[in-house]
C-alpha cells in the first residue's frame, strides 16, 4: 500500500501529525499485500470549520483505491489524534468487509 497524498485543511499540517497519521494508516498495508495494483491512500486531516462557538471539531478523511472499488471513510472528534484513530478503525473495518464480499463470491462461482 502506498500512501499518495496526506493533507491538512484549515489548519497547518506539522510534521507530528503527517507522522502519526502515516503510522496509523500503514498498519493496514498488511491487509492489502495481495492486491494487484497496489492499493493507494489518500488523507485529509484538518478541521471542519472556523465558525464553532465552542472548541475545534476536527476531521480525519481517507480514500483508498483498491482494485476494482473505492473505500471512503470520513470520521468527525473533538481531537484530531481521536479522528485520525477512528478514522484508521473504520478503514480496517470496511477493508475486513470488502474481503469478505470477495471470499463469498469466489465461493458462489
């Protein structure tokens, strides 16, 4: 898996934050060796507005292509870590979903 792009709206991308989310993120590269293009990432991190009364609400987006689909998490948390976090969570999940749909229909051939 190879990561393209990481970027950050609304607010300035550090070199701390580029740094956790490619270490999140790259934990799932296990789950995508045997794809065929590689599988590729992108990621936006930022926050959703600067018109809050209270606090920064901030998100965390990846768009992974894969072969033949595209899965597209977008997650919101009042921490941008927690964002990043659920956002790696919910990827992982719908990875594990994507590669059950495929062992099921190789079955039903």
């Amino acid at each position: 898996m190879q990561i393209n792009k990481i970027h950050a709206t609304n607010m300035e991308m550090t070199a701390a934050i580029k740094s956790y989310a490619e270490e999140k993120f790259l934990g799932l590269a296990k789950l995508t060796v045997n794809y065929e293009p590689v599988a590729s990432l992108d990621i936006e991190v930022g926050k959703t507005s600067e018109h809050h009364q209270k606090g920064n609400i901030f998100k965390c987006e990846a768009t992974m292509r894969i072969p033949g689909d595209v899965l597209r998490v977008e997650v919101t948390a009042d921490d941008l870590y927690a964002a990043i976090d659920k956002c790696k969570d919910r990827l992982k999940e719908r990875l594990a979903e994507h590669k059950d749909t495929l062992i099921e229909r190789r079955q039903m051939e």
